[in-house]
C-alpha cells in the first residue's frame, strides 16, 4: 500500500512546495520509491521535462529531490494566466484550450476522472506520494468543485498537515480561521500543523502553540525557521512581496545561444 500525505497552506506561498521537496528527499533517502503529485498548478514559471512536455517547476525540483525523472503525471493540470481573466490550460504536459475562470470553474468536475486515474498510476509505482495543494482549503466559494485541496485529499484519500506561514504575521489567526472554515470530514484529515519561516527564539512562541491547540484540537508538529534558498518561485505572490529586486545597476551584455527547450527567460 502506497504511503500518502498532502501539505495544504493557510495562503499561498506560505512554503509548501519546498516543505514537500524535503518530505520527499527525507523518504528517498530512508529508501522508499517516492514521487510529489500536485493535481493543479497555477503558474506562468513552468519547466519542460526531458520528454518536451511543460509541467510545474516545482514538481520538477520536487522530482529530483526525490532522485527521480520529471514527469507531467506529478502535474497533470497547469494553467498559465493570460490576463486577469484567462488562462491557457495545459493537461498532461500539453496546451489543451484556453478558458476564462467561471468556464474552467464549471469545467473542473469533468477532471476528476483524469486526475484519479493519473494518481493512482503513479501510486502503482512509488512506495511513497507526497502531495501539495495550492493556495488555500477553505476557499468556501470554491469548495464545491475542488480538485486541488480537500477535494483532492478526498480522492487519495489521505491525510493533510496544514502548513502556516508566520513570517507575514498573524501565523495563530491564520490556523484558526482556517481549521474553522473547513467542514468537519474535511477538518477530521488534518493531523497537524507546521509553522513555516520562523525567525527568533523558538521559546516565544509556546504559549500561543499551546493556546491553539488548545483551540482547535490539533497539534502543532513543528515550526520550521526560515531557509533562505535560491529557488525559482512560480508564485505571483512571491514577486509581489517584493523577494526579488535588483541591487547592482550597472548594465551587463548577454549573449543567449539556441535553447530549443526553454520555458521561461529567468533561465537566461
């Protein structure tokens, strides 16, 4: 029986993809076949597998933390933004079509299907799944139509840890407003709750950890600190937030050779 787990955030960006990447090395490494699986992704910083096919980046880098190929069954869905509205649709590795949000709101369900089929592929061959959710569970506008969260952890039927991100504050009223939005078979798959990006003396925090608890009847497993790691963000949010910016004005000359396989002009 294949090993399951998926890490679902109180928001976006709150470091869930390089959580899952260190699941999926620690499992690789205690020797367990292992792979990450994201159902849905939304990113315009996509990445080409060996075969051609354009999947999420961080289901590549996931991939190799887990010492194997990229595959687009990691990924089956990925939409890149085309404006505020739009989307181009890219199933299985493949641009599919292009859809505005409520035409793919109403067009999710139809994926169900494909999604559980391309899961249980991989759950035939890997000893371990270490699956991510995307944004957030308790979109309660969305919660009907789910593929990605809750509706996904339903499908694999597996366990959630939720991951809070306490560098942005407000970590404890994100865990609670969460845990409460959630509907109670969704709330029972939550085992416990990760604190990510902590910076400072761990001892301050563990009387709030004891108070949510507490609170919510869910244990804190751990509070991560802060990584600073050099990986390539697919999040909107993260560029936002202003983590990038550039500190050194002088112009540079670039001379670019022929990438046939290249995704996006970061790699430049």
């Amino acid at each position: 029986m294949t090993l399951a787990v998926m890490l679902q955030g109180t928001a976006s960006d709150v470091g869930k993809s390089v959580l899952v990447a260190g699941l999926c090395r620690i499992f690789h490494q205690d020797g367990l076949r292992t792979a990450p699986f994201k159902s849905q992704n939304m990113a315009l910083n996509s990445g080409i597998t060996p075969d051609g096919k354009e999947m999420g980046r961080a289901q590549i880098f996931q991939a190799e933390a887990a010492g194997i190929a990229p595959d687009v069954r990691m990924n089956p869905i990925l939409l890149k933004p085309t404006s505020d509205r739009q989307a181009q649709v890219v199933l299985m590795g493949q641009v599919a079509t292009s859809m505005d949000a409520v035409s793919y709101h109403q067009y999710k369900p139809r994926l169900r299907e494909q999604i559980l089929a391309v899961y249980q592929s991989l759950a035939g061959e890997y000893e371990a799944l270490v699956l991510e959710g995307a944004g957030s569970p308790a979109e309660i506008n969305l919660r009907d139509r789910d593929i990605v969260n809750m509706g996904m952890a339903e499908m694999a039927q597996c366990p959630v840890i939720l991951v809070a991100d306490i560098d942005r504050g407000g970590v404890f009223a994100a865990i609670y407003g969460t845990l409460a939005l959630l509907q109670p078979q969704e709330r029972a798959r939550v085992k416990g709750v990760i604190i990510n990006k902590f910076r400072g003396d761990v001892a301050l925090l563990r009387s709030g950890i004891e108070q949510i608890e507490a609170l919510t009847g869910v244990p804190v497993l751990g509070v991560m600190p802060w990584l600073d790691v050099d990986l390539e963000d697919e999040d909107g949010v993260a560029l936002q937030a202003g983590k990038y910016h550039r500190t050194d004005r002088r112009d540079i000359d670039i001379a670019v050779v022929h990438l046939p396989h290249i995704a996006n002009f970061y790699r430049l």
